[in-house]
C-alpha cells in the first residue's frame, strides 16, 4: 500500500509530538457530525396510561357464591350504600378513548414491550399496586381488576398522586365521571344560632374552602378523603387531610372527624342544642369538640373560641432496679402554639439545667430525655412527679411497675442497746434509727453514712436525706467504734469505753413504732375475738354468722387493728359494719367514720344506714368542695357517718385528710374494695395515706386474678404485715401462683416437681397464717341455711353454619396475627387482648364486629329467647348480663319486637336509680344490665332468674353479677344459665375461669392450689 506523504504546500506541518495540523481539527469535524445527526426514524410514542376511578359496591361472599366478581359499579341513579368503595385501576388511552384493554393489577408489570408502556410510568403503577398490598392484612377477597382507595392506610398515597403529574400519568374517571384532585379537604362541624336561640350543629365537608355533601363522601385510611355527586356527568372530588402547619408533615383526620364522613357517626346530619342548653354546650363540649374537630360557623352567628392550649405530657417509665426513664412532648393538639417550658411548669420543680430558654414547638425546646437511676429516680418519682401532677396543664404518664416508693421526712429517732456478746468484756451494740415508722437497716445506712453520702435509697423504695442533724455525730460515733473495735459486720462496744457509749445514750431517743406494733399484734393474739351483744340502737336482728363477724370486728376495733371482711356478697357486710360504727359510737368513738363506696353504692350506705342505725347521723358527700361550695370539715363536724365515692376521695383527698389530721376520723370503711387493689393507682395511694386509728375493707372478692392484689390491701388495712411489694412477690407471688422458673413436669423430671408442689404448699400455708387473723370470710355454702337454693347449668350453642363461616375465617387471621406477638406479651398486652375481644364478639354476633354480617343468625339469641318466653309466661322475672352493650341491644330489639317489657341499664345510663327503681317494683319481667354497670353494688332480689350471655376469664365477675338476686332476702330458688357458644373463645375462656376460681378458693375459702396468671401459654390456648 502506498503511503502518502504530506503536502508541505497545504501548510499542516508535523507537530513536536507527531501530530499534523489536520489531526488536531478532526475533533472538530466529528462533534459537529454528531450533533447535527439526525435518527434514521423517529421512535413509536408510548401508550398513554392513566388511573381511572370509578364507585363500586363490595357483592357480599356467601356460601353459595363465592367465586365471581367481588365489586360492582354503582350507577349514577343508585343510591351509594355503606358497601360502596371507590376503585382505581389502570387505563389506557385508544382511539374510543380511555379503556382497560389487557390491562391489570397482575399483568402490567408484564406489559412494558408488549403494549409499549413508559418505563416510569410502568414503575410507577407498580409502586402504586404495592402501597395497596401493604395495608391489605388479610388478603383474601380482592377484586382483581380494581383496588380501593379506601384501604389506602399510608399518607404516602398523596406523595405518590403528585409524582403521577410530574410523569404525565391522568387521574380519569369512567364513562359519565369527571375527576378532581384537590389540594386539601376537612370534615368540619358548621355551628349557627337559629331562630329560637338555639345552635344547629351540623358536619359539613369542606374541600379547597368550598362545602360539598358530606353525606356523598368517604374516608381514604384517615389522611383523605372522596366526595362525590349524582350530576350529569358525576363528579369524584379526591382531596388529602390538610398538612400540619409546623412541619408540613401529611395531615391526619381525628376519629372524630371520620365519623362525620356519610353521616355514620352519632351526629348524623346534625343536631340541634335548644336555648336552655347553650350555655351547657358552649361550656363543657364545645372546648372538646375545639381539640377533638374542626369547628367553624359559617354564618358567623356562633362565637368560636380560640383552642385551648396543648397540653405538656411527661412519660415516666419505670425499669427495674430503680431506673426512671423521662420523655416530653406536647399533646398533639389539632391547633395552638405550644407555650414557654416556664409558662407551664414553675420555677423551682424542674432543675435549672433542664430549663431550656427558646420558643418551645413541638420540634424542640423540651428537656431532652433523662435517665435517672437509684435515689435520684426515687426523689424524682416522690417529689417533682407529685408536684407535676397537680399542675393544670401537665400530663403525667407513667409506664412499667413502679416501685413503692416512700421518701421519709419525719424527725430520725435513735435506740441504742448493748448485749453480752460472744467476746469477753465486749457488748454488741443494737443500732435502730426510725423514720416515719420506718426501721432502717443498720448495713446500708452504715454504709451511706461512711461514704459521706447526703441521701439514702433502700431496696424495698424507701428513701431518705442523711442531711438531719442526727446522722453526722452518728456517723462519727459508728466510725470511732469500728476504728477501735475493727469490727466487719455486727458492730460492738467495749466495756470500758464508758465515754462513747454515754454519748451514744446522750444522741439516742425511744423508737416507738415498731415495737408497738408488735405489743398491739401479741395482745390482740392472747385476747382472742370474745362474743359481744350487737347494739341495742341497732334494728336490725342479726343472723348467727353476722353476729359472729361483729363481734370480731369489734375485737379490731378494740385493739386498733385493720382487717378484711371478705364475706361472699350478698350476706351482710354492710349491716354487720354498721353495727360496728354504732358500737363504737357507743363505746368511746367521738370522731365520724369515713365510709368510701363506688359512686353507685354509696346511696345504698345512706339508705341502709336509715333503716339499722338510724340514731346515727349520716352526711353524704355527693361533690367535690370546688362543685358543691360546701368543705368537708363541715360535713363531718357533728356526722357519725360520712359516705363519699372513691372518685371524690381522689379528687378532695387533701380535704378529708385535713379532718384526720385535724378533728380526725374514727375509721375508715371501703366498700367493694377491690377498687383499691392496684398499688400504682391514685385511690390505692389515698386510701393508704389517710391518716385513721382504724380501716376496715368490705370485698366479697377481695383476690380477683393475682395475689398482688391481696398485698394492695394488706398494705392499707393492715400496714407493715408484709414486706414490700419485691419481697412478697419472691416468698408468695411466684411461688404459689406459678411454678419455678426450668422445672420440668413431663418424663425425666424425677422429683422436682414434688418438690416445687411441696414449697408451693408450704408457702401457701403460710401466707393463710399471716392472714388469719385479720380476714373473716364466709361462703354461702357455709351459711346454705340462711339462703335459698342456687341452681346453675351451661347450655351449649351451636353457632349457624354462616356464624362458624365467618367465625372460623376470623380465628385464622387472628392466630396468624397474634402467636407470634406472644412471644412478648408485655409489649403487645393491647393488640393481643383486641383480638381476643373481637374474638370473644364475634361468637355471640358476627354483626358486632361488621354491620356488613347482619344477615348472619345469632344462635344465642334464639336460645335465650326460647328461655325467656317460658320463664315471662310462668311469671318469672329474669335478670340477663353482657360484657358487650352493642349484644345487649341486640336482644332489646328482639324484646321489642316480642312485645315484651324490659329494663335497660348500662354505663351510658343516666337516671339509673329511676330504671333500678322500675323494675324492682315490677314494671318490667326482664332486665338487661352490662357486667361492668351492673355486676355490684345491687339488690334486685325480685328476680329468680339469670342469664350470663358471655362468659369472662374473671369469675368473680361473674359471681357478682348471680348475687344481685341470690343474696340475703331472696326467698325463691334461683337458676342460673351460662351461655356458650360451641367449639369457640368461650369454651376456652370459661376453662380458664374456673382456674382462676381455684385460686381463690386456695388463699381464700382454703380449697385446693391452682396457678392464676394470664399467661402468654394461656393466650396461646384461648386462641386454640
């Protein structure tokens, strides 16, 4: 090939490295070609995709017809029920305009070549579909041509329909429909005065500031919403929950505004507030619905305060071995800027460094999260946790188990004793200092005194400064005995040093409590209850075991000790107290006794009291000083009796133990006292800190599911029987109500479980003697004289074959759900038992859980119906309980429907003297009553029958509920019907139950031994 030689005329020379003038131009040329390239032929545009929504009906799954379409178009004439959802799918544009074609959920991500498909319009349907499947839980019933914006439960659906903007995807509706996306939408609550000076309330929906009908509209998840019209063409309006102002975060609608959507809450399309009401309204709701809503008026006839502030909430958790976590943050109030740190909480609360000085919002300007550990925690806990407490708008919640604490701020008092000891010529030496009562360990305080420290924290909670003037020459005289005596442990005292142990003697005083507490116990022991005549004021002609029981409490009263009459309910409690006030009133008794009963029995204590001690005056507090302007110290002045509710106790508990420390109170009585058998509650604390000679507790279920429970009222009946709450659960709690921790009771485990049997026993035994002496208890088995016969039978039900359809579909979901949540029960106790109440629901209805199933049979209704119809035509009269008001109703509309007449009472019951009133003087055969409303504090011994629709892992519970009729005063047998439905939770949880009745029975009626705790291995079993 021949080479070409370089023109030396053209002028491109070579250059230094090689390169000719031409080379270096080439780029030139070749940029250029590119840039001016033109494609040998233009690409195919994509399919245009765009989101088409349409309103469609859910078709309801039976039996017969499972297979087939899951949804339905509504049509522009139809009338939208509550089945109606709005549906999404993928379009795409054609000649004819925008179609399905092959186009699905489940196929589009295969459609990309196929169809020519955009691939991020592509990703983005599939992004789209994904959101859908994540909040879908169940996954069965799809429609698989459409998903429903309803069930989109995450507000980044909003994020995600602006991104389709962005990739020109259109959000269309079907044929007849235009839709329109908006920017923001909120169901409010319009306010406006009408002609007669009342206050019409009604929702509205307000979409970009204009009103559409919200009786056309739904809710997405909680943060969006969809309204829509019956026009021609239709319209869809899709709007999302407005932004939070602060941070711009995706807004959520409160449950209260979800209810207003359709009209399906109880306001419905609205409600009118007459004139005499206004003033009610505008008062105590309207600030409510401020927090809770949106309220306007539109007309601008109703004044519409501005919100109340958000309120400050503190979280206090507790963890074990004295460790307090702190965290803060404001309510998450609809509207207002939060206030100052300083302008809630005062100066002098909080530590200086904790005070930030900034604007606070809700992003910042709080203490950061704190640890406290050991006396730090427990000063915290007694002292700025009480004062936060009290103030208006603070919240303060407290998480994990508190530990008892107790910070003692009486005067230290010192006793000091010398014995022989084992070493000649030495004396140990006994060193006691008391606090409040409170003895404390020498060790520890030894220990805190030589290290120099300012505070003590014991183990038990118990805490105390080492600042008083005591402690210092105490730590100085316990030093020089140990540098002269080189003692370890037990400290001691030589003979000849004279000197110190005078100025021990000269530092010393007497310490009282304990040593009288423990005179008080042998002198009540060697006396012994002896029989005493009831009084001759009392009217009430005493049966034998009542006369027997105020006789031993006369025996307390005597030597000033507590005790728990814990008699079954309905033989007498109240009148055999009486009779102990009038006694003691009688003897030497000058100050009121305070009696304390739940809001519903507290009229019975007025009205028993008129009838048996009626030469006793008796003042009932029915309000709090602030409400009823009238001081307690001047209801008790010339009162034997005061009857107060423990809500009041609670709220007044400064004024009632004013009177003690002042006037004083003879005793204090508790009614029902299983009200105070938490230790972390306010009333627990209350009736634990009133200072009085003597407290008496009335609980025919003084036990209900732990043996904790027992040491809550020991603790106030009966101080200082038991140790602290650490200490009771290691020598009883754990030992008698579960086994040890790797004991084996399958093959192979030899003898270990006889012998945890055998501490269990012993433990038991013991614990019954430490009791002894201060419960009286007797059965009606006991006293089977004094009462009529009691007949009990279960009837099984068999659920429909719909009913166990639907049941069995919710049973798997749940276990599926739930078994592994189990694994930490402590964490998840919430969702776990909400599964187990759907459950327990879902047994007696399916329509309880989803109005949707009201066409499903409810087999235990026909069931009571079949015995109700026999027990009102032979003239019977039949008290029927429930757990759940919505099945209760169920059976008042069948009782309407059979004409037959019925009382109705629950917690939402106003008047409910009036109704219990009613029925006792025969208006009605038949009187439906919620467990919870109803289950105590009653005498309806005019009924002879009782059904219990549902049973409950609590069976003192249920107990209560059977002794409203078969008490003392009933004169007919009584029968009882436990309804259960077959091959469900029910049969499982009254299983249960009667385990948790062989517990009590074991510590209280002194039956056989029985574990109690609800564990994790028993959820598992409830859920089968």
């Amino acid at each position: 090939m021949a080479r070409t030689e370089p023109d030396p005329s053209s002028g491109r020379g070579e250059g230094a490295d090689g390169s000719t003038a031409g080379d270096t131009a080439r780029w030139r040329e070749t940029l250029g070609d590119y840039l001016t390239t033109v494609p040998d032929a233009t690409p195919t545009p994509y399919t245009q995709l765009a989101l088409q929504l349409e309103l469609r009906e859910l078709i309801p799954r039976t039996t017969h017809r499972w297979n087939g379409p899951v949804t339905r178009a509504v049509g522009r004439t139809d009338e939208p029920s509550a089945a109606c959802r709005l549906g999404a799918r993928p379009v795409a544009r054609t000649a004819r305009g925008w179609s399905r074609g092959n186009l699905s959920w489940t196929n589009l991500p295969h459609q990309l070549n196929r169809q020519n498909l955009d691939p991020e319009q592509q990703r983005w349907f599939s992004q789209f579909a994904a959101l859908y499947r994540a909040a879908d839980l169940l996954g069965t019933g799809r429609d698989a041509d459409w998903v429903m914006l309803d069930d989109y439960t995450n507000p980044v659906l909003w994020a995600l329909l602006e991104q389709a903007r962005s990739l020109g995807i259109l959000v269309v509706g079907a044929s007849g429909t235009e839709v329109r996306v908006a920017q923001a939408a909120e169901p409010v609550l319009d306010m406006r005065r009408d002609t007669a000076g009342g206050i019409r309330v009604e929702p509205q929906l307000l979409i970009d500031g204009r009103d559409h009908d919200i009786q056309h509209a739904r809710a997405i998840g909680a943060h969006g919403v969809y309204a829509f019209d019956d026009g021609k063409p239709r319209t869809i309006v899709i709007a999302p929950a407005p932004t939070t102002s602060e941070t711009g975060a995706p807004g959520r609608f409160t449950p209260e505004q979800l209810q207003l959507l359709g009209g399906r809450g109880r306001i419905g399309d609205g409600i009118d507030v007459p004139a005499d009401g206004v003033d009610e309204f505008t008062g105590s709701f309207l600030p409510e619905l401020l927090d809770r809503t949106a309220v306007r008026s539109g007309d601008s006839t109703v004044k519409i305060p501005p919100p109340a502030p958000p309120r400050l909430v503190l979280t206090a958790t507790h963890r074990p071995r004295h460790v307090l976590d702190l965290e803060w943050h404001w309510t998450s109030q609809r509207r207002g800027t939060p206030p100052t740190l300083a302008e809630v909480i005062p100066a002098g609360i909080l530590p200086d460094e904790w005070m930030p000085d900034a604007r606070l919002n809700v992003n910042g300007g709080l203490p950061s999260p704190v640890t406290l550990r050991g006396i730090d925690a427990a000063e915290f806990a007694t002292r700025e946790l009480s004062a936060l407490k009290r103030l208006p708008g603070v919240d303060v919640v407290i998480a994990g188990v508190k530990a008892d604490y107790r910070e003692l701020t009486g005067t230290p008092k010192l006793s000091v004793s010398a014995v022989p000891s084992e070493k000649v010529d030495w004396f140990d030496l006994g060193v006691t200092v008391t606090v409040d009562d409170r003895t404390i360990p020498f060790t520890p305080l030894f220990k805190a005194l030589a290290a120099g420290k300012r505070r003590l924290l014991l183990v038990d909670g118990t805490h105390l400064s080492l600042q008083h003037p005591l402690f210092a020459p105490l730590a100085d005289l316990i030093a020089e005995a140990a540098e002269l005596a080189e003692w370890d442990t037990v400290p001691v005292i030589g003979r000849h040093q004279t000197s110190l142990w005078a100025d021990f003697e000269d530092l010393a005083d007497e310490a009282e409590p304990a040593l009288e507490w423990r005179e008080l116990l042998a002198d009540a022991a060697g006396d012994g209850p002896r029989p005493v005549d009831p009084p001759p004021s009392l009217t009430a002609e005493l049966r034998p075991y009542q006369a027997e029981g105020f006789s031993w409490l006369a025996h307390l009263w005597r030597h000033r000790l507590g005790g728990v009459l814990a008699d079954d309910m309905g033989l007498g409690k109240t009148v055999q107290a009486l009779a102990l006030m009038q006694h003691a009133h009688d003897t030497d008794a000058t100050a009121p006794f305070l009696v304390v009963a739940p809001t519903s029995v507290a009229p019975g204590w007025v009205a028993e009291a008129a009838r048996f001690t009626p030469g006793l005056t008796v003042r009932h507090v029915t309000s709090t000083e602030a409400a009823g302007g009238l001081r307690i110290a001047d209801v008790a002045a010339g009162a034997h009796i005061v009857v107060t509710s423990y809500a009041l106790l609670r709220l007044d508990f400064d004024a009632y133990q004013a009177v003690a420390t002042s006037t004083g109170w003879s005793g204090l009585v508790l009614d029902e006292a299983q009200f105070v058998k938490n230790r972390m509650s306010r009333i627990h604390e209350c009736a634990r800190d009133l200072q009085v000679r003597f407290t008496l507790a009335l609980s025919g279920t003084p036990m209900e599911n732990s043996l904790t429970e027992l040491h809550a009222l020991f603790a106030i009946v009966a101080p200082g029987l038991f140790a602290s709450p650490r200490r009771f659960a290691e020598d009883y709690v754990r030992p008698i109500e579960r086994p040890a921790a790797g004991i084996s009771t399958g093959v192979g485990a030899g003898n270990a479980p006889a012998v945890a049997e055998g501490m269990r026993a012993e433990r038991l035994a013991k614990l019954r003697r430490r009791i002894r002496p201060f419960m009286l208890r007797r059965t009606k088995q006991a006293v089977a004289a004094d009462l009529p016969e009691k007949q009990e039978q279960t009837i099984v039900v068999e659920l429909a074959p719909e009913h166990r359809e639907v049941y069995e579909l919710y049973l798997t979901r749940e276990r599926r759900k739930l078994f592994g949540l189990l694994d930490d029960l402590d964490r998840n106790r919430m969702i776990v038992f909400r599964s187990l109440t759907l459950l327990r629901m879902l047994a007696l209805d399916a329509s309880l859980i989803d109005p949707a199933n009201g066409g499903v049979p409810s087999s235990k209704l026909d069931a009571l119906f079949e015995q109700l119809d026999d027990v009102v035509a032979e003239g019977h009269r039949a008290l029927v309980f429930s757990q759940f008001t919505g099945y209760l109703r169920k059976a008042a509309e069948r009782l309407d429907a059979a004409g037959i007449r019925y009382q109705y009472l629950d917690g939402s019951t106003r008047d409910r003297q009036a109704v219990i009133s009613a029925f006792k003087e025969g208006e009605a055969p038949v009187f439906l009553i919620s467990l919870k409303a109803g289950g105590f504090g009653l005498n309806l011994t005019e009924a002879d029958y009782v059904f219990l629709l549902d049973p409950w892992w609590n069976p003192a519970a249920e107990d209560q509920a059977i002794d409203r009729t078969h008490r003392i005063g009933q004169h007919r047998n009584v029968m009882v019907y436990r309804m259960i439905a077959a091959d469900t939770i029910e049969e499982k949880v009254m299983a249960l139950g009667r385990r948790k009745a062989a517990l009590f029975d074991a510590v209280i009626d002194d039956e056989q031994l029985f574990g109690s705790a609800l564990t994790a291995e028993e959820l598992r079993e409830l859920l089968g």
